[in-house]
C-alpha cells in the first residue's frame, strides 16, 4: 500500500504542475477574436438585413435575456431605418431622444453586433453616428476585456470599424501607459501581448497605408505639439514604445513615409519616462 502510494504522489505533483502551467500560457495568450454573437442576435440581424424592422423590433422587445445589451442597440437601428425610409413620426422622435442615451451606454459587450450593422448598406445614409457610436463602442473604458475583439476588428477588411479598433486599442495602452507613469510595472500578461509581434508588424504597416502630411514637419515641432498632431497607428506604437522601435527602422529603411515621424514620437515618450523616472523600461517605472 505504502509504494503504491509513493507512485501516485509523484504523478499527483506533475499533474498540478501541467495543471498550472496550461493556466499560466493560457492567461499571457490573447486570441484575436471577435465575441460570439447569441442565437437570437443572428436571427435578428437577418430581420434587419431583409429590412423587415418591425420584426427586428418585436424580436428587440420580447429579449428577456439580454447580456450584451444588444437590444436597446437593435431598437436604436431599427427607429432610424423607419425614421429615414417611412418617415414614421414616432420612430423620429425615438430616434433623436434616445440618440445621447445609446452613445453613453455603447461598450465592447455590443461590438459583434454594432460592427455588423454599421456595416449594412441600407444603415450607410447615417454613417455620421454609426461613427460617433463605433467610437463609443471602441473607447469605453473597461474594454480590456474585450482586448481580443478590439485586436481581431484591426485585421478588418471595413476601414471604418479597423479605424474605429485603433481609436479603441489606444485607449487600452492609454491606461496601460498610465500605470508606467504613475509609478507601476505591467502585469507579464500586458507585457506580453503588447511586445507581440504580430501586433508590431500590423501597426507598423498602419503607420505606411496613408501620407501623413505633418510627416515632414514632425522634428520641426515640440514634443507635445507631435504628440496631439499624431493618432492612429503611430499613437498606438509610441504607447508600446521601445518593442516597436526595431521594426520601424527596417520599415523607414523599405520606403515607410511615416515611420521616421513614428519614430520620434516614441523617442519624445521615452524621454518623458526617463525623465520622470530614470533607470525605468517600457514597461516599469521601477526598471524591474
């Protein structure tokens, strides 16, 4: 009994350490991957791609169970479309009342649907607030948690959600920035997904999809002034900082208008660390 004992006990111990490490790959990974959308959130954007809204807003209305909060987003869609096609007067009043409600309560929980609708030709004559309200969606705080999503919209073939996914992924390394600044050290999971380098290669080439015209001027203006001059991917890249600086440099090396100008933005950023808290790295302001 007593060695067969001393046969388990070892296996029990490798098995908890194969437990842990699963766990531990498990949580530094980040897959980029958009939120699954529920059963009766397909059948409802069926509704609405056959522009059958009424339907669309019944079945908006008998959801009992709604965790993403999709819909008072459907509701939303469905009033405009009546309001722009029918004229119909109430859904005109629903749509201009409840327009600042629906932008303060949009979050990541509503991407997989939101992203969709934008996206439909018939919703395109409003495409002013299908702006405003990706920009919400993308920019909530708490999206974190939505990071996978926000990552897998960046690969998007819809050049207004992939610029809205930007908009929301510099708003993650805002607050992740922060913490550096305020004294901290990113969690190995942070460092981890933001050092990826699958992420660095397709901010780089962002950096080169359009002609920046302050490219040209960039060394010419004040650290401060570059910095609110600039958003998009370059923003993105000065936010990581130095991971992305080797990449660059072979990108300005290949023909990347804005990569030179991305450049200096991170070495403004890094210098605004190292004078805050010299000794510190990308990542921790403590440098450990």
């Amino acid at each position: 009994m007593k060695l067969h004992h001393k046969k388990i006990f070892p296996v029990f111990i490798v098995t908890i350490l194969l437990a842990g490490l699963t766990f531990v790959v498990s949580a530094e990974e980040v897959t980029w991957v958009e939120q699954p959308l529920l059963a009766w959130e397909e059948a409802t954007l069926k509704a609405f791609d056959k522009n059958d809204y009424d339907k669309v807003i019944d079945l908006a209305k008998e959801q009992q169970n709604d965790p993403n909060d999709n819909a008072p987003l459907f509701l939303y869609f469905s009033h405009a479309q009546k309001y722009y096609l029918e004229k119909n007067r109430a859904s005109a009043i629903y749509y201009k009342q409840q327009y600042n409600m629906m932008t303060n309560r949009l979050s990541g929980s509503n991407l997989a649907v939101l992203t969709r609708l934008v996206a439909m030709p018939q919703t395109s004559w409003n495409q002013k607030i299908n702006d405003k309200f990706l920009d919400a969606a993308f920019t909530k705080d708490g999206n974190e948690q939505y990071l996978g999503a926000v990552l897998y919209y960046l690969t998007g073939l819809n050049p207004v959600v992939a610029k809205a996914a930007i908009n929301g992924l510099r708003s993650i390394l805002q607050r992740k920035r922060q913490i550096v600044m305020n004294g901290g050290t990113l969690s190995h999971d942070d460092r981890v997904w933001m050092s990826d380098e699958r992420l660095l290669k397709l901010l780089v080439r962002k950096t080169g999809e359009s002609v920046n015209p302050m490219a040209g001027f960039m060394s010419k203006l004040p650290a401060f002034a570059r910095q609110k001059a600039v958003g998009g991917a370059p923003a993105c890249l000065a936010l990581i900082e130095d991971p992305a600086l080797q990449l660059l440099q072979e990108a300005a090396t290949m023909g990347n208008a804005n990569a030179a100008s991305t450049i200096q933005l991170i070495h403004d950023a890094r210098g605004a660390r190292l004078a805050r808290y010299p000794g510190s790295t990308w990542y921790s302001a403590t440098g450990r």
